[in-house]
C-alpha cells in the first residue's frame, strides 16, 4: 500500500529503487498479494541484487469459485501466469504462500484442484491452515466443511508441502549460499543462520560447521552438504 494515500503515489519498485542506493546489505519484501506484484516490481527484484529472490504472495486457495466467494482479486489462470513470470525473471525465486482447506464452498473436487494445483506450482513455503470462521465476516454466515474434515484436508496438504520442501532440500545439496550467521547453537555444535530462501521467524534455518569463529550478524558462504529435521546443513567456505 506504499504511497496510495497520495495525489500522485509513488510505486513499491521506485521505493526499493531508492533503497537499494542504501548501505544495506539484503532488503527483502513480505506479504504482497499477487495483484501488487506488477511487472515493474519483478523487474526491479530480478535486476537489484540487493533484494533477496523471496516472495510471501498468500492466495489461499485455487479454485476460482471459492476465490470469488472469499473476495480474493486474482483467478488461478492469474495466480499461475504471476508464478511463471517470477520464475522467468528469477529462476531460484523462493516463493512462500499462506492456504487455507475447509474454507465454505469446498467441496472434495475443490480440494483436489488445490491439491493439484501444489503438486504442480511446487511452492517452496507454505503456511496451512483450516479454516477459522470469523464473527461478523460474511465467511462465517456461509456453509462450511465440518471442523474435523477441514483438519483432515490441512494435514493432506501439509503431507504434500512436506515432500516438496524435500524435493527442494535436495536440489539445495552442493550449492553455496550466502548465510547471515544469527550465532552458534549449542545443541547441534553448529553456527546457525538463514539464506535468501528462510523468512524470519516463519521459516527453517541453515545449520553449518566452521573451522575458526564466526561472527553474529556477519555474512558467510556455506556449502549446503545435508539435511536436519527439514533443515539443510552445510560447511562454511569463506565468509563474505
């Protein structure tokens, strides 16, 4: 919503321009929801190196019905042309998303497109959830799929996104990325950090070995070698 309050508003991408003159080292952009991210925007993420190829974009379902019935601005045809344009413009563009199973109108059919739907876009992130109705929102008056089912339904979902966060675990093993150390931890005897690819406090971590100190808050490159708990593990190679 940066600069719509004005006469003439300035865009995200002229304001991500003008920080990227900045001495700052990552920018990283949360929550847009897939109308905000123009092709101005996936113009400047892909050309500033300074913004980190990471993208929070919730749709929270993809079936068009239950869109058009929760509001949402953007079809699936739109959502999936939005996801072949970032990976076009970035090619190792981690994408997170929030979804939402039980939401009123989803049927078995509906589910299954969603299903679908994750099986194909492999999104990297996802947060899951069922759906919550809310006192006073037109949601909460609508039929809606039973609590115990619309748990069951997250679970089938969380089972799928856990497989594609494997797929990409994997494809991770031998690359070297850049890591901000956040410290040493104490339980794996290992520095821990987050790549481009790991928000702050939604997603995992990278944990990795080296073999002089390394500093909190400084930036090092770490062979990525293994896996922990979903998390990937790596070497230090020199830091940055």
């Amino acid at each position: 919503r940066y600069g719509q309050d004005l006469e003439q508003p300035p865009t995200l991408a002229a304001l991500l321009r003008e920080l990227c003159k900045l001495p700052f080292h990552w920018i990283r952009l949360h929550y847009l929801y897939p109308e905000a991210v123009t092709d101005e925007l996936i113009e400047v993420m892909a050309k500033e190196r300074k913004i980190v190829k990471y993208l929070d974009i919730p749709i929270q379902h993809a079936n068009d019905g239950i869109l058009k019935a929760m509001r949402r601005r953007s079809t699936k045809a739109e959502i999936e042309t939005l996801f072949a344009k970032l990976r076009a413009a970035m090619p190792k563009v981690v994408i997170r998303t929030s979804l939402i199973c039980g939401l009123p109108g989803e049927g078995e059919e509906e589910f299954e497109e969603l299903c679908e739907f994750l099986k194909e876009q492999k999104i990297q992130r996802a947060g899951v959830f069922q759906f919550s109705p809310e006192e006073g929102t037109p949601a909460a008056k609508m039929e809606r799929v039973d609590t115990e089912e619309a748990i069951r339904r997250a679970e089938l979902v969380v089972d799928i996104q856990s497989r594609i966060m494997d797929e990409w675990n994997e494809e991770m093993q031998g690359e070297v990325l850049e890591v901000l150390c956040e410290g040493f931890d104490g339980q794996s005897m290992s520095y821990v950090g987050r790549s481009y690819a790991d928000s702050p406090e939604v997603d995992g971590h990278i944990y990795f070995t080296a073999e002089g100190p390394v500093e909190a808050g400084t930036f090092a490159r770490v062979r990525i070698t293994g896996t922990m708990d979903g998390d990937l593990t790596g070497e230090l190679v020199e830091e940055t």
